[in-house]
C-alpha cells in the first residue's frame, strides 16, 4: 500500500509564501449577515490555500515521524 502524500513534490518557496500570507489574511465568517461574501476568485484561491495547507500539513507530520522512527531505531541499537 503506497502513501498518497508520498507522490506529491515538495511544496515550492512560492507556495509556502502563499500559504504565510493566508495565515494573516482576514477571512469573513459566515455565520453572520455583517460578512462580505467571497468572490468566484476568492473562493478558488482559499481552495487552493487549503490545499497548500494540507500538503505542508502532511509533509511535516511524515518528517516527523520519520525523526521519530530514527530515534527509536537508535535507542533499540545503544540499547542492545
């Protein structure tokens, strides 16, 4: 069975940019009527933001389990 997350290319200077630039970017609620709606464009970028997210997301949860892996590797090898 092969990781899904493991096909996609890191993720580029400019994505990850994109992606510190939406972190501070005010977005509306919509819960309440006072909000501005989001335009065709908007919501486009804000899927694409999401999905830049989710790969970084994804790509720093694999190095992290990967450290961790090599750690217990090492512990088991100073262990024995």
């Amino acid at each position: 069975m092969t990781d899904a997350s493991t096909d996609q290319p890191p993720i580029s200077r400019a994505s990850r940019r994109l992606l510190q630039l939406s972190f501070v970017t005010p977005r509306p609620c919509r819960c309440c009527g006072g909000c501005i709606c989001l335009t065709r464009g908007e919501r486009r970028a804000l899927r694409r933001v999401t999905r830049i997210a989710r790969q970084w997301r994804r790509q720093v949860r694999r190095e992290a389990r990967e450290a961790a892996r090599l750690r217990a590797e090492a512990r088991n090898l100073g262990a024995s």
